[in-house]
C-alpha cells in the first residue's frame, strides 16, 4: 500500500452497531472500528436507544480506524444509519426521551386512525409507504395524541443520520435518503410534506434541511476532530438510509440489476425511472437521487431461520448445524415433499401488511424431518421475494441479475433458490458491509474521486460466485409459489360468522 494512497470512509450505523470503514478506491475495506449499540425493550411494543450512545459507539468506531490510519488522508465521510429511527431533541441539542427504534410497534393503533384522517391512498403516494407500523409517521402521531408535550417542545427531529452529522459538523442535515423512511417525505417533490405535517401539527422548522446524495453538507468540526481523531474540516458528504445504502453498494442503481440482502429481515429490491406504487413493495428515493428503488421487505428472514434452529434443532452453538441442515436439504426436491411454512413470525409487510399474521407449518407427515423444516422456511422466505419480484417485472421493470448480500449469502443452497425460483442468475457481493460501502461511494463522488454514482460503482462494487438458475426447476417453483402463498390466506384470522 503506498503511503499516499486516500481514503474515504463510510459510516454504517446500523441497530446493533456502528462500522466505520475507510474505502480505497477500488473498493477495499482497508481500516475498520466497530462499537455495539444498546437496544432497549421496556415491553413487548417498544423499541428504544439513547441518541447519546449512537454518537460514543461512533466515536470508538472512528478512533480503531484513526489510530491506524493518517486522518490527513481521508478526503470525506458518509454516513448509512437504520431506517425509521427517530431522536427528539430540546433546544439545546439533548433527548428529550429515548429513541424510538424502528423495531418500536406502540403506534399499532394509530395505522387506521391516520389512514382514516388523511387517507391511506393520499399517505401511499406523498410517502411511497403503505400504511405499516414501522414509519415514524405514525408514531408522531401517537406521540400527538398521547405525549403532545414531547411534539411541541421538541426543537429537533432527526433520524440517525441526521443526529450524527450534528455531532460531526454542529449542525443537523438529512439527504433525501434519511427522510425518506420516516414517511412525512414527499417522494416526487423531494421535500418534507407539508400536508402531512399540517396535520400533525408539526413545525417544519424542527425538521433538518434536506439534500441529494452526494452533496457536500458539512465539516467535521475541532470538538468531534478531537473526539474522533478526524482532521478538522474533512468534508462529511450525503448518503442516507441503510437499505438506500446497501443497494448502491451492490450497484443496484440502474436497469436490470436486482439486489436482495439475505439478512436478519431480508430485503430486496429493483431500480425504477418512475415512481411504482403497490402493496407489493414500497417505493423509495433511489441511493444515487435519480429514479426510485421499488423494496419488498420480510421482517423475518434470517431470523426466522435461527428461531427454528435454537426451538427446534439445538441451537446454533454448533456451527455444524448449518452445513448438516444444508446437505439434508440439498437433497430434497423443490417442494419439501410437501411440507409448506407460512414465515411471518414478526408480522407481514408486503403484500398483506398484517402486523398480526403469524408463522405456520403445515403439510407434515411421518417421513418429515429437519431437514424438510429447513429446507421449506429457506423457500418459503425465497417465494416470498420471487412473487415481489414478479410484480415488479409485471410493471416493466428489467430484472436481468441479482446480487446477494448478508449471512444467508453464504449458503450454496440459498443462491441456487433465489436463481432457480426467479430464473435469473444470483452473483454474490464481494463485499458484506454493502451499506457501509454505499455510504463510501457517496463521499467517493462528493469529494470529486469520481464524477458520477455509475463510474464509483464500475470502481468499488465487485460480485464473484455467479449461480446459473435451472430453468427446469423454476417450472416446479412456479407451481409451489402458487400452494405456498395460499398457506397465510387459508390460514389468517376471519371474523366470525355468528
């Protein structure tokens, strides 16, 4: 490594943790610091963390690459922060309450309050949300009607990514990627709405200014230069939302390339020109700020598949369980013979939004074992976003190549799935820190490394291990996606009949 090569890094602030990781540029992580992030769980439906501790995590980050790396070699910032997170400060900059996570479900009632005030087709095309628990609208609106004291002393509310460029620079902005998931965002006019907050009763003055991404939007400040170790004034440029993140990270900015991060909740997503509403995705400002990305969301991906393995096959203290459960299921046909799951352990989002549908397994007979388990969760979890996809393809949209990111990538067995069920080949990202490195393209571009997002995804983005799909498999995929996506539909709550 020559000792004048630069830096940029990207800051991942995600639910568990931050990342910090300085970006060659050709895309190498080269110095990185990690931190933990305390989630608080007061009950069963609220989520909360101390803002304070997003900023000392950052800080311990920061410091593991700084006490490495030259600061003076760092030429900009960036940062990627959990979605749908929101900090309420008083006028001197201090919480005036516990972050609400985006995990936080105490606004369950007020989906069908404010869907009834504002309409739930008006709130679907100024937000690109459908209504859903997880966007911080709702709970402005439960705090209007249950705390109204912590709205209107508020002088601040900022999303992670806001919160933490006050803390570098002294002064509190959003991208139009932070704002979007909090859903008061206007996604065609790229402004706060003013229609929503009217009606909250909201000043937008307590909102931070927003900007496109890539933008310059601060300076690290003496104070945080010498908390972080950062050199004074290196310049802190726009990115945003981890998912925004994630998908510029893979390159998913333009006509073909799906992406799908096979994580804790598995995500997945399509580049679109235009702004495509449905219930089977919701539509988000794309990373680079030209054109949308159309996302379908499984709360329960991973994790649901970790929840059967610590319920039901002795947990995951043995590393061997996976490769075991894996060589079962690879020799089972598409199907499971027969046994289907229904995986909506923490609720649906796309496409029913049930926030109370609940997981199911049905199909069994005596010859079922773990593997059969196993094996039907991965594809009921790879239907799930096949069937999203397929709307997506039905709107026009190019889907020519996926890119997977996350734990699950890992597995040979998983990628076949995702290619043999959507018929397209699955190339694995080279990188598993995809937001923290599309939080490092942005300050890529901003600080002039490249001149566009398209020439710093060329650069930084690299995918290995292409996986061809069986073309006679995803005959048989399309027949299971057809019984499996009855299994929540003959299953779900009716009202009774009496």
């Amino acid at each position: 490594m020559q000792s004048e090569e630069h830096f940029v890094i990207g800051i991942d602030s995600s639910t568990q943790s931050v990342k910090a990781i300085a970006w060659s540029k050709d895309g190498r992580p080269c110095f990185e610091g990690r931190a933990p992030h305390t989630l608080v769980s007061p009950d069963a439906y609220r989520a909360e963390q101390d803002p304070t501790e997003w900023w000392s995590a950052a800080i311990t980050a920061l410091r593991a690459v700084t006490d490495n790396l030259d600061p003076g070699r760092i030429d900009g910032i960036a940062i990627s922060n959990q979605r749908e997170t929101m900090a309420l400060l008083d006028d001197e900059r201090r919480p005036l309450a516990p972050a609400t996570v985006w995990l936080d479900r105490r606004a369950g009632d007020m989906r069908a309050l404010l869907a009834d005030e504002l309409g739930a087709e008006t709130l679907h095309a100024i937000s690109g949300k459908p209504v859903d628990v997880i966007p911080c609208v709702y709970r402005l609106r439960w705090m209007r009607a249950h705390r109204p004291d912590l709205l209107d002393k508020a002088a601040h509310i900022l999303s992670v990514h806001d919160y933490l460029t006050m803390r570098l620079s002294g002064e509190p902005q959003a991208t139009w990627t932070s704002a979007d998931p909090f859903g008061i965002f206007d996604i065609v006019t790229k402004t706060w709405s003013k229609k929503i907050l009217d009606h909250l009763m909201i000043d937008e003055a307590k909102l931070p200014p927003l900007h496109s991404p890539a933008s310059r939007i601060g300076s690290v400040s003496q104070e945080a230069a010498t908390e972080t170790g950062l050199r004074a004034g290196t310049p802190i440029f726009a990115a945003g939302g981890d998912g925004h993140c994630a998908a510029l990270g893979v390159g998913a900015i333009e006509p073909g390339t799906v992406y799908l991060n096979l994580g804790t909740a598995v995500v997945g997503g399509v580049w679109s020109p235009t702004p495509e509403l449905s219930g089977h995705w919701r539509t988000l400002v794309s990373p680079t700020g030209d054109g949308y990305v159309l996302e379908s969301v499984q709360r329960g991906g991973a994790f649901f598949v970790n929840w059967l393995l610590d319920n039901f096959a002795g947990g995951r203290a043995d590393p061997a369980v996976f490769q075991r459960l894996e060589t079962e299921a690879m020799r089972l046909p598409v199907g499971s013979d027969g046994l289907m799951v229904c995986p909506y352990l923490m609720g649906c989002m796309d496409p029913y939004w049930d926030e109370n549908a609940r997981a199911s397994f049905t199909g069994f007979g005596p010859d079922h074992g773990m593997g059969h388990l196993y094996r039907a969760s991965l594809e009921a979890i790879t239907l799930e976003f096949a069937r999203s996809l397929q709307q997506m393809r039905a709107k026009g949209l190019a889907a020519a190549r996926i890119f997977v990111i996350g734990g699950g990538a890992s597995s040979l067995l998983w990628r076949k799935m995702v290619s043999d069920a959507t018929g397209l080949p699955v190339h694995r990202s080279l990188s598993n820190e995809a937001s923290a490195l599309g939080a490092g393209m942005s300050a890529a571009v901003g600080c002039g490394w490249y001149g566009n997002f398209q020439d710093a995804k060329n650069a930084m983005a690299h995918t290995t291990e292409a996986v061809a799909p069986d073309f006679a498999a995803y005959r048989n995929w399309l027949i299971l996606s057809e019984r499996q996506a009855k299994v929540y539909l003959n299953n779900r709550e009716r009202p009774s009949l009496s």
